[in-house]
C-alpha cells in the first residue's frame, strides 16, 4: 500500500523523542481497518520535513506495533512545500474539483512532483519483490507506476483516486495534461469512487491518448485499450467500517458524551457539521443556509442549533487560513445577530481535532447531519453518521455532488450546496419530518452501507485487479446495487 502519508504522523517531543499519533482524513480512516485486518507493507511520507535516521527508526518501531509493516519516503522541507502545498494542494486539489481558478500552475511544482514520485518508486523497489500486488493511492502519487516502469518493476500496479476526476473542459486546462493522463495509462487498474468519475476518466483518455481508444465490457469494470496498452478501468464506492462504527457508537461512553451535549443544548435538535477545513466543503455556503432558514422560518428560532466542527488542515496553504477567518465572521454574524435572553447560541462552532470518542458523541447526538460540500471523491463522514445513528431516526442532508450520494440518493435528502434557499428549506423539512420517514430513509442507508462496507471495497478492488478474465470477475450476488447507481442530479 503506498499513500502520501503513511497511517501516523510523527512529530518529535519536547525532549527530542519521536512520537506518533493516527492520521486524520478519509484515506486512513478507509484503509488503516484493511491492513490491520491483512498485514502487508504500508509505505507514505511520515509527516515531518525532517529526514534523519532516528526518524526511520522510529517509522520501523511503529510499524511493529501496528501489525503491520510500515516504510518511510522522507520529504525535505523544500519538497513539503513544492510537491505537497504546491502541487498536490494548489494544482490537482482545486482542479479535479472543479474550482480551476484557485490553481496555481507554477512550473516548479510539476518538476517536484516528478522527482518525488520517483523517489517513492524507489523506495516500493526497494521493498517489494516480484509475486507482491502494489496498490498506489491518490492525487499526490499518480506518475508512481510510470517511473516504476522505468526502473524495471513487473509487478501488479494498481491505483484508487479518492478524489473526483473532472470532466474533459476542466482536465485539459492543465498544463501537464498528456504527461499525466500518459501515467495514468501505466496501471494495470484504475479505480474511482465513482461511475461519473470514470466515465470523465475515459473521455479523458479519448481526447488525449493519442491512439484511439476501444472500451470493451461493461458494468463495474471495463478494459480500455490503446494501442499495446490495456488497462482496466472500474469504479468502487469507498465506505467505512460499519460494524466497528456501529459497535463503538452504542458503547455506554459515547451515549454518555451523547447526553452530555444535549444536556448543554437542551430542548432543541441539533445539526451537525463535520469538515475538514477546505473550500470544497462548503461550509461558508452551508452557514448561510443556516442562517437563511432561520430568517425563512422563525419557528425554529431556539428549537434547533447548527454544531460546526472543523477539522484543521492545511492551514499553511493562504487559501485555508483565509478560508477559517471568514468561517469564523460569518459565525460571528449569525449569533450576534439573533441574541436571546435565555442565552440560545444558533452555531456552535469547534475549530480542533475531535477524539474519537467525541466525534462518535457528536455523531449520535445531532438530529441532522448537514454534508453540503460543492464536490467531494466520496465523503466518509455521511456514511459514518448512519451507521452511528442506531436509533435510526436521523436525518441525513447531502449534497448531490458528494460520491455518497450515488449510494444514498434514495434515503438521504439530496441538496444543490450552491442552492442557499433550497438548502434553507431542506433543513425545516429534517426538522419537522415524520419519525415514520426519518426511520424508513435512515434504515435504507444504514443496510446499503453496512453491505457495502469497506471490506467489500477492498474485495471487490483487489478482485478486479486480479482477476485473469473479467468475464468471470466473481460478483457477490446480490451486486446490481445502489452502491453503483448513477445517479445524475436533475
Ligand atoms: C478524501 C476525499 C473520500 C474528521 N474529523 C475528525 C475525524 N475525521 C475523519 C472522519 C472521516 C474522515 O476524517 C474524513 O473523510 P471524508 O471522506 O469526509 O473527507 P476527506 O478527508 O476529504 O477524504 C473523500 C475520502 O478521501 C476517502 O476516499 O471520501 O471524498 O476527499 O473518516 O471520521 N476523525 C477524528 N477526529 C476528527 O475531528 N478522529
């Protein structure tokens, strides 16, 4: 398994010792149940711009108690800054999410990208042999299989984009366009969350390849062609632990934390926000809504309040510094403006890192889920909010452009994020439904996700990876699913 960032980041103490702690971020959270449940090699950048050998020790200790192999890709500073900040965060980020605007197209940061996924190259070499199955993760390493290529590798390369892949207009602003989709054709899978991802994928591939391009098959994977190359390409809707989530959720620890919160915000529902901090998340759009429903419908007025949580991340990127300063005013507006004497506070907002425990209490103590992000590979934080709400009687609203609402489409309430007064009017609709229609939508989710966990992602990747012919691609029974509707928002 080869990610950006291995599954704990490192940080050295006060005292000079190296310390680590779980990563935050949908990938670890998706993966890190995969290979304590399989073993195998984890290998990612450690998280710190320092390269020392006491660092590589301290990633091999870890690695040890995890059940699980991890090695390190050590960054300078300078390559923190240009490959990640820059092209990573600043190039293919805003890009693949439809916001070209915020790219920054420098030059530089295309060649660090180059010489960093090289090194990662070197470093899967170093630690694999032939027989073994290299699964590459995500934005920040798709030239990996190319320069493995070019050093001599013959194993099974695999890759899964956990972000979305834009649509031909938006891909071909990039300037290393043919390069990067030329790399991409070096795998032998490609997955994407999504059927709408992969069909840009291979429009894509049609307009770039530069020989033409035959797609053969259908259904959850094709193979797609061109001239000696063939490559498969298949969508798999990422998702969560379930049973675990499910499990922790209905501990006495958590409904206690659970109850606490309500205590501290009594007699109203509660709605809750869970992002990290990132413009494609749209939580400015989402206060607004907020703060718009409850112009539209002063009923609600100290009947519900709107809990913020938002995750640092980034923050050494301008864009998310910005981003945290307006979120912070635009709070700031809402509860100044509407003051009660009894002391109601419409946003309650948390700007930190929540511990697991806690973020299992706010999951089962909100009412409403409110997920508005403008584009989103999947979103995680839905799926765990249904298979946390064990009571069943939840309300989720998502927006259409989130991945999971191919999946959820049929329970959840579905919202344009950019559509403030319909997201408005969506919330009074969560606040005043019927138990009887709460508990139909919600059971609906929770039994397509918990069928649709993350050990079937991983199943049914590694099964198309492996599988000689795809015609026989074993399929569980029951495949034809909402897991792979397409849905298309009207
Ligand atoms: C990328 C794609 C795709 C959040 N706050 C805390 C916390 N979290 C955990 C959640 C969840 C994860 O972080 C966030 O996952 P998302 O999927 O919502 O979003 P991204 O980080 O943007 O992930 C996304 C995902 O990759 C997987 O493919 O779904 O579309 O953008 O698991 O629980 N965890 C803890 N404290 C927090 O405060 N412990």
């Amino acid at each position: 398994m080869v990610s950006n960032r291995l599954p704990f980041v490192f940080r050295r103490a006060p005292g000079g010792r190296w310390e680590n702690q779980p990563g935050s971020g949908g990938l670890v959270s998706a993966l890190l149940p995969v290979l304590r449940h399989r073993g195998g090699t984890w290998i990612g950048w450690p998280g710190a711009g320092e390269t020392g050998a006491d660092l590589a020790d301290a990633v091999t200790a870890a690695g040890a108690e995890s059940g699980f192999a991890l090695a390190p890709v050590m960054l300078t500073a300078a390559e923190v800054r240009s490959f990640y900040q820059g092209f990573a965060n600043e190039v293919i980020w805003p890009l693949f999410h439809d916001m070209q605007s915020l790219c920054n197209f420098d030059p530089a940061y295309w060649s660090s990208y180059k010489e960093v996924n090289r090194r990662f190259a070197e470093v899967v070499m170093a630690n694999s042999g032939v027989h073994d199955f290299l699964w590459i993760h995500d934005y920040h390493l798709m030239n990996v299989a190319a320069e493995l290529r070019n050093l001599g590798c013959r194993s099974k390369v695999a890759f899964f984009l956990h972000i979305p892949f834009p649509p031909p207009d938006v891909f071909l602003y990039l300037p290393w366009r043919q390069a990067l989709l030329n790399a991409l054709l070096q795998y032998e899978l490609l997955g994407f969350q999504t059927s709408r991802d992969r069909r840009n994928f291979i429009q894509c591939a049609r307009l770039l390849a530069g020989e033409e391009v035959a797609v053969h098959g259908k259904g959850q994977v094709v193979t797609l062609a061109t001239g000696a190359r063939t490559v498969r390409v298949g969508h798999f809707p990422i998702s969560i632990d379930y049973n675990t989530f499910m499990r922790q959720a209905a501990t006495a620890e958590v409904a206690q934390r659970a109850a606490e919160l309500h205590r501290l915000l009594p007699r109203r529902k509660l709605i809750l926000g869970i992002d990290r901090l990132d413009y494609t998340k749209g939580i400015l759009h989402r206060l607004l809504a907020f703060k718009t429903a409850l112009t539209r419908y002063p009923e609600l007025h100290e009947r519900i309040s709107l809990i913020q949580v938002v995750v640092p991340s980034r923050v050494d990127i301008p864009q998310y510094h910005d981003l945290k300063t307006r979120i912070e005013q635009l709070v700031g507006e809402i509860n100044g403006g509407i003051v009660r004497p009894g002391g109601w506070v419409p946003v309650w907002y948390v700007f930190g890192s929540l511990n697991r425990i806690d973020l299992l209490a706010y999951y089962r103590a909100a009412d409403i889920a409110l997920i508005t992000p403008f584009k989103d590979g999947m979103n995680l934080v839905a799926k765990e909010y249904c298979a946390s709400s064990i009571e069943e009687e939840c309300v989720l609203i998502l927006s259409e452009f989130a991945g999971a609402a191919a999946q959820l489409n049929r329970g959840a309430l579905l919202v344009n994020p950019y559509d403030i007064e319909g997201v408005a009017d969506t919330i009074q609709r969560a606040y005043t439904m019927s138990e009887a229609e709460r508990r139909a939508r919600m059971r609906r989710m929770r039994r397509s996700i918990r069928e649709y966990d993350i050990f079937w992602w991983v199943d049914s990747f590694l099964r198309a990876a492996i599988a000689r012919n795809l015609d026989a691609f074993p399929l569980p029974e029951n495949y034809v699913a909402e897991a792979l509707t397409d849905y298309v928002p009207i």
